[in-house]
C-alpha cells in the first residue's frame, strides 16, 4: 500500500526533477510498475482489498470451529470461550497455524451470526396503580 508521501515523491521526481522510471524505482525502492501506475493514474491512494480470504491451515479445522462457536452461542457471554481459548484447543487437535487466522475466523462467524433472531425477555414492573391487568 502505498501513502499519499510517497506518491507525491514519485509524481515530483517524474514531473519537476525528469528521472526516469527506473532510477525512480531504484531510489524509493519499488517496482518499475508501481511507479508507472502512479505516473499514469491521478489516483492519491492505492489500497489492495482481497476478494476472498485463502485459508490453507485452517481450513481442515473450520467445521469444527463452526461447532464450538455455534455451542458457545447458547451459552451466556461469561461462559463462551475466546478466540486465544479455541485456538489452543485447535492448537491441541494438531492445528499448525497462527492465531491471528483463527481470530479473523471467529470474528467473522460471530458477525456473520449477530443478524440471527435473538429472544429477549423484558420483565415488566410497575408501581402501585400505575398499570392494571384484566383477565
């Protein structure tokens, strides 16, 4: 990714002080097609966004991720278990991954499942005379 300095630096280098593409690349230490995008584009910022998220190591554990995660969702919050604790059951099961994969997993199957019905019970209370029921 790069910042709006940097492309500043290529664009002036190009621009005002006539380097060529090459020694602009050697100077900044980039690659020649990144310089000639910037060159060519008057876009400030060039951001990557990943379409689809590779899971390689993970991927073997995801079904039963999906099912810790799915138990813990009955649970009340104290008693579900954190990303670090399932990841050292995972750990346990012979995962050879990192945490920071099974914390980006986690995250998304709990946003994923936020949307869900939720059952909600509302105590009603009231004062003396301030309501009245009926049957």
């Amino acid at each position: 990714m790069l910042i709006v300095e940097t492309i500043r630096k290529i664009r002036c280098a190009y621009h005002r002080d006539k380097k060529s593409i090459q020694q602009i690349a050697r100077e900044l230490k980039l690659s020649r097609n990144t310089v000639k995008k910037v060159i060519r584009s008057d876009v400030t910022e060039f951001t990557y966004d990943r379409k689809a998220q590779p899971l390689p190591k993970l991927a073997p554990y995801q079904e039963v991720l999906s099912e810790c995660l799915s138990t813990d969702a009955t649970k009340p919050d104290r008693e579900q278990r954190s990303s670090i604790v399932l990841f050292e059951e995972l750990q346990r099961q012979g995962f050879e991954g990192g945490y920071d994969s099974v914390r980006r997993y986690v995250q998304k199957w709990r946003k994923s499942e936020e949307g869900r019905e939720v059952t909600a019970y509302i105590p009603q209370t009231f004062d003396p005379g301030e309501a009245f029921q009926f049957d």
